[in-house]
C-alpha cells in the first residue's frame, strides 16, 4: 500500500474532515447549477497524473475508462483491482466524504457486495474536486438479459435491503441538499412536480393522464412516515446493481445515502421490474402499504420531471421514463390502486 494508504487511520480521516467542509459549499452552490456547463469529464492522462501524484505506489498500474461511466461521477479502472472515482460536477463531490465515511460501518452487516474505499484523493489544479478509489466489485450492470432469473434477483435485492434496515442508524447522515432529499419526504419535489405537471397540460402532444397523475401525487405526499428512520441507499437502480454469471452480487454508488425514509429505494419496483420479479420483491420486504405508496410517488416524481424536460436524459431513458409513467397510471402494475 502507498504512504497515504498505509496512515489512513492518521490521515484520511482529517482529510475526509476536510472534504466534509468542501463538500458542503459545493453541495449550495450545486443545487443552483443543473446544467452541463460546469461537468467535468476527467481523460485517462488527466486521471493517470493524480495517480502519479498523490498516489505514487499505484502509478504503474494501467488506466482505462470505465463504460458506462455514470452520471454522478466518472469511473476508472485502476489495474484489475482496483477503481477511481470522481464527481462528474460540483454538486456530487460532497458523495465522495460520505461514501469515505459509511460504507465501512456497512459492509459488515450486508449479504452483497458494497464498495470498499481504500483512499481519497484530494483537490488539486488538476482536478478541483475530492475523488476516491475504491477496490474493483467483479461483474457488469444489471439488464434484462444478464439476468438468469429475476425473481431470485428480486429476492436478493430484497434482503439486501432488509439487511440495510437492520443496521444501526445512530449517527447516519440525514437527508437534504446534499444527497437530493433521497430518504427524506417527497415534498420537497413538490415545486418540481407541479411544474412537471403544468408543462405537460401545455403540451398538445403529451398523452398522459393528468388527473391520475395528480392523485397518484396527492396520495404519495400525505402518506406519513411513521416507522424509525432506517439506512438507505438512495439510488437503486439498474446501473449499481452488480451481476456476475447470471446473478446479483454486488450494489455500488452510496453516494446518496443517508437514515431516513426507505421509500425511494422501492421505485425500481415500477421502473425496471416485471411481472415476476415485482412479486418476489414486495413479498420478500415488510414493509406497509404507505412505503409502496411513497414509493410510487418517487417513481413519477423522476419520471415526470425526464417526460418535462426538467432534467438532462438520453433518449433510452426518455423511453424509460414514459414506460414507468405508463405502468404508474395501469392499474394492473400497482399494488395499491389509486
């Protein structure tokens, strides 16, 4: 291991201390910038240079960008072994101090994969931003054709998430600006939502249903949060979801996490599941209905904003969001109907 890695116990901790400050500012100044003028995309000879510096005893391991690289941040492979990160813009780089921070209290406790942070790099001329490097999870995105089964997938996801309940939240970071609101009530899109809304009853070519659009809403904010506040993971979705030989192993990207709600972990249930694995997945947590219902409004809020073009998307997800929009208002793939 390099200098920096061997003091971790006496020197990243200060520097995450650091980090968290930095972080902080950034995370103000990012929710007033979501835009692509301030991304930045990090070359190989850019990432192989902070390598090289701040890192000397991995500067001969080869360097390739890693594709599909994310949108939060832009990933590296670092030899075989091993992983960088760092934030895509401004906004994401308070992730990089909480990831430091929270995936080794958690690591222990879950039944898959989570990423281990084994160094943190930090601000330089080169790159103005924290980064970190992780070890390398084996294994490809989760699609529907990588999947032997998706029902045992759905099932596996599920107990990750049962186990992540599980673990102690005293001192967990809440939610807020800093990770998006994710575990925190879905009014705080409110203001997103409505304008979602509006812009598409302006539109003559939208075909939604903007009524059961509006309910569905209505009902996800009034369902109150009763339970204790619980880890969680903040972005489940498809593209952190780690599968080797046909099965679910790992979870990465715990950026967003945070002790809260654990509703907005849920919304892949209308955003990517099928038939099978919806079933699988609802029966295997124990959760109450006002956890689906929440959930449910965090599946429109995310779809409504990409069908409004409140948000940046490729069309894949374009496509995607207008199929979640579709199966939010079908009866036949919601488990509470509204």
């Amino acid at each position: 291991m390099v200098a920096q890695g061997r003091d971790r116990e006496k020197g990243v901790p200060l520097l995450v201390m650091a980090v968290v400050v930095l972080g902080n500012v950034w995370a103000w100044v990012g929710r007033t910038m979501d835009t692509l003028d301030d991304r930045l995309d990090p070359t190989t000879d850019l990432v192989a240079q902070l390598v090289r510096t701040q890192f000397p005893g991995w500067a001969n391991l080869p360097i390739r960008k890693v594709d599909p690289s994310g949108w939060d941040n832009r990933s590296f492979r670092l030899g075989d072994r091993l992983l960088v990160r760092l934030p895509s813009a401004p906004r994401y780089a308070p992730q990089v101090a909480r990831e430091q921070s929270v995936l080794p209290r958690l690591s222990a406790h879950l039944p898959l994969a989570i990423p281990k942070p084994l160094a943190i790099g930090a601000p330089s001329d080169g790159f103005p931003l924290p980064w970190s490097i992780f070890d390398w999870i084996e294994g490809d995105p989760a699609t529907t054709a990588n999947i032997k089964d998706r029902a045992s997938m759905a099932r596996s996801l599920a107990a990750f998430l049962a186990a992540l309940h599980r673990i102690d939240p005293t001192g967990g970071p809440p939610p807020g600006d800093k990770n998006f609101g994710r575990g925190g009530p879905l009014a705080v899109y409110a203001d997103e939502v409505a304008v979602a809304i509006q812009t598409l009853a302006d539109r003559r070519d939208a075909i939604v249903d903007l009524h059961h659009v509006r309910a569905i809403w209505a009902a996800a904010v009034a369902a109150p949060h009763l339970g204790t506040p619980v880890w969680v993971h903040g972005d489940i979705a498809p593209g952190n979801l780690i599968v080797r030989d046909g099965k679910l192993v790992g979870v990465i990207d715990f950026g967003q996490c945070s002790v809260g709600d654990p509703a907005c972990d849920l919304a892949i249930f209308w955003t990517w599941m099928d038939a099978d694995s919806r079933l699988a997945f609802r029966e295997s947590l124990s959760l109450d209905a006002t956890h689906w219902t929440r959930a449910r409004g965090w599946a429109l809020w995310k779809a409504l904003i990409l069908i409004a073009g409140l948000a940046l998307s490729t069309p894949p997800e374009m496509a995607r969001a207008r199929l979640t929009l579709d199966r939010l208002t079908d009866k036949r793939w919601s488990p509470d109907p509204i």
